[in-house]
C-alpha cells in the first residue's frame, strides 16, 4: 500500500519534492501506527470488559485530546515543525512499548489502558496541526490542494485501511502481536522525519504568561470573525458527533455479524471509499472548481448514507453502499484543509488549525459517549437516518452560503 502511494506521489503535478515526498512517506506508517493501536485497544478492551460503555470510554480517551489542542498552537508556530513531528512520534513509540508489556503481563485494569490511550493519541493528535503548518513550507501556493490530496492519502486514507486491515491482523495473531507491529511503524516514521531538510525561520521563544494566554485564544478568534471558516468548522463540529457514534456502532455491528472478521468488513469498505474519493473521483472533478467539488461530495454522501437504511438487512448491499458514501467523504476532505490554508497568513496558521481541531474534537467524545449509553434502544437505522440529513443540511448550507461562493 505504501510502496504503491509513493509510486503515484513521484509524478503528482511536480508537487513533490524530496522533502514533501518524506513527509507523505512518513504520516502513511505514522498513520498505520495509529490506527493499529486504535482498533487493537477497542477489541481488546470489548474482550476484557465485555461492554459498550468501555468501547466508549475507550473512543473518548482516542479523540479527547484533540479538545487539548489548542493550547499548542502558538508553540507550533514557535518552534520547528520537523523537530515537533519527531517528538510526538517518538513518544507514542515508547507508549506502545509500554502497552505491550502490560497486554503481555497479562494486566486486567481497563483503565490503565485508557490512560495510556489517552497519552498516546494526545501526541497523535499534535501531528495533524504540526504537518498543516509544515506543508505550506515545502509547497507553492497554487499546489496547496494537490498536497493536500497526497496528504490525504497518506494520513487519512491510509489511516483508514489500516483501520481495515487491523480488525483482520488481530483475528490472525492477536492484539499483542498487532502491538508488536506497531512499534515497528513509529520507529520507521521517526527515522523518516529526521531526513526531512527545512531551514525554518527562527522565532522567539520567550513570552510573557499573559501574552501567551492572549496568544492561544487568537485561533478562536479569527475562526469567529470569517464567515467561511465559521461554516466549514461548523460542519465539522456536527459531523463528528455522529462519526463519534459511528465508531461505537461499527464495533457492535461487527459482533453481531460474527466478530472482528466482519468488523474488519466494514472498516475495509470505508477505507477503499476514502482512497477512491481522494485519488480516482477527485482526479475526474479536478477541471471543476473548488466550490462544485466540494457540493458533490456532501450531495453524495448525503444520498447513500440514506441508501444504507434501506439495505440494512442485507450485509453486501448495505457494506457496498457505505462504500459509495465513504468514496464522497474522500472527495470532500481534499478540500476542507486547504479553503483554510489559503484563508489564514502563515504566522497564525498553527494557532488556527490548533483552534479548529479542538473545536472539531470536542463532539467526538460527546458523540461516542451518547451512542455508547444509547447502543442497546437506538437502531443502527434511525443513526443513520439522521447522519443521512445531516449530510444533507450541510449540503444545503454551503449551496447557499454567500462566503463559499466566493
């Protein structure tokens, strides 16, 4: 999968350059580290427990940190991006290190696991801002969006097959030797980000508490004040609550077809969805504009994600139309970080980025928790349902919002 991305990413519209390329190179193993920890950590903590709450406790401790975020960006827009992405790597090594030692002694505390979690994908979670404000450094202006397509690839679509692939790994030698594999990949992608070369602007690194505090709330601020970026954060915002459902409702939908085997199905589907819609169909629309790209994606996936209620009681149909609806997702999320590149000047973009992932972050946890404790009295249908009009909305909204006209 790697290989065959860098393979496609040499010849992407001279984008690439060598640097680039080791970026794209290192999110993808980077990514397929998180996402094995990721999944392993939510069937291991179905099988220790045995309960949807702590499938949900176990999300909440995966997306939380992102809520955190914010604090963060005025150091990002400090301090060097390459030597950042290389700390936070390393540190989730030495956590899966960690996890391994525990799954291997055999310990039966959830909440350990949690805590651990939770640690982990705090640093996870400092990487997507960090690479949001390296990229604009290594790439022109007008090849934003191509760079963020190959990104794409690599920190969202692979992250999403190896989502995929996880649930059949586990099945095949365990969560230990999952973990196992794991570390391997943070090792790879530290040793990836050290070869990234980037004379970067030296910045002050004294401030006063005060300014500070001042300085971490500006993300917040300009969010506030541009209509466009208030829009897309706002789609964001809600379309995580329900994602945050989605990854409660996915794991129990896997069981009840038989186990991690058909969880690792589903996972697939959506996985290949992304890939198409980030790679074949964004290729196909890449003569329309941004705006109509983007209406397309939210009409599409607003259309088969109401296609899915009514296959739910066949489990090909059904996996093949949350397929279709996954391939507009992927076209939809080419565009979502650029519109804010190319709104933001790059000395706030690390602060506006913190800013929009916290706030994006926030109603993942809140999701995830809602449809824990609601899992046993509300059908997989009626959730899908009401994620199928949400879609809708937002399509809506953007077709007639004036500032995503412009």
């Amino acid at each position: 999968m790697i290989v065959t991305l860098l393979q496609g990413l040499k010849g992407a519209d001279n984008v690439i350059n060598a640097n680039f390329r080791k970026l794209v190179l290192g999110r993808a193993v980077g990514n397929a580290g998180d996402s094995i920890y990721m999944i392993a950590m939510n069937w291991f903590i179905l099988q220790l427990t045995n309960s949807a709450l702590w499938i949900g406790i176990m999300n909440v401790a995966i997306v939380l940190p992102g809520v955190l975020l914010f604090l963060f960006g005025d150091s990002i827009d400090r301090h060097s991006k390459r030597r950042l992405l290389v700390a936070v790597e390393f540190s989730q090594l030495v956590i899966v290190v960690m996890l391994i030692g525990l799954v291997a002694l055999h310990i039966k505390l959830p909440g350990i696991y949690v805590g651990l979690v939770f640690v982990a994908a705090l640093f996870g979670s400092l990487a997507y801002p960090i690479q949001d404000t390296l990229v604009p450094l290594l790439v022109e202006p007008d090849q934003l969006v191509q760079a963020q397509a190959d990104m794409s690839i690599a920190y969202k679509g692979t992250d999403y097959v190896f989502n995929a692939l996880s649930g059949f790994l586990i099945s095949l030698c365990s969560v230990l030797g999952v973990l196992i594999m794991d570390a391997a990949t943070f090792v790879v992608t530290v040793a990836t980000f050290r070869r990234i070369k980037l004379a970067e602007p030296r910045q002050q690194h004294t401030r006063e508490k005060s300014l500070y505090l001042n300085q971490i709330l500006v993300g917040f601020k300009i969010i506030s004040t541009d209509p466009l970026l208030r829009l897309l954060t706002f789609a964001s915002v809600v379309m995580n609550f329900f994602f945050g459902g989605l990854n409660t409702y996915v794991v129990l939908f896997g069981r009840h077809f038989g186990g991690s085997i058909y969880y690792g199905i589903l996972e697939s589907m959506s996985a290949v969805g992304i890939l198409l819609g980030m790679t074949v169909v964004y290729r196909q629309l890449k003569k329309l504009t941004v705006r109509q790209s983007y209406l397309i994606g939210n009409f599409g996936r607003a259309l088969f994600m109401i296609l899915t209620v009514v296959s739910y009681n066949q489990f090909w149909l059904f996996a093949i139309i949350y397929l279709l609806s996954f391939v507009f997702q992927g076209l939809t999320q080419v565009f979502e970080t650029p519109m804010i590149q190319a709104t933001v000047g790059s000395d706030q973009l690390g602060k506006v980025m913190t800013c929009f992932y916290t706030l994006v972050s926030v109603t993942l946890p809140l999701g995830s928790l809602a449809f824990s404790f609601l899992a046993d009295r509300f059908d997989l249908r009626l959730f899908l349902l009401l994620f199928a009009l949400f879609y809708a909305g937002i399509f809506l909204l953007f077709l007639a919002s004036h500032a995503f006209k412009k």
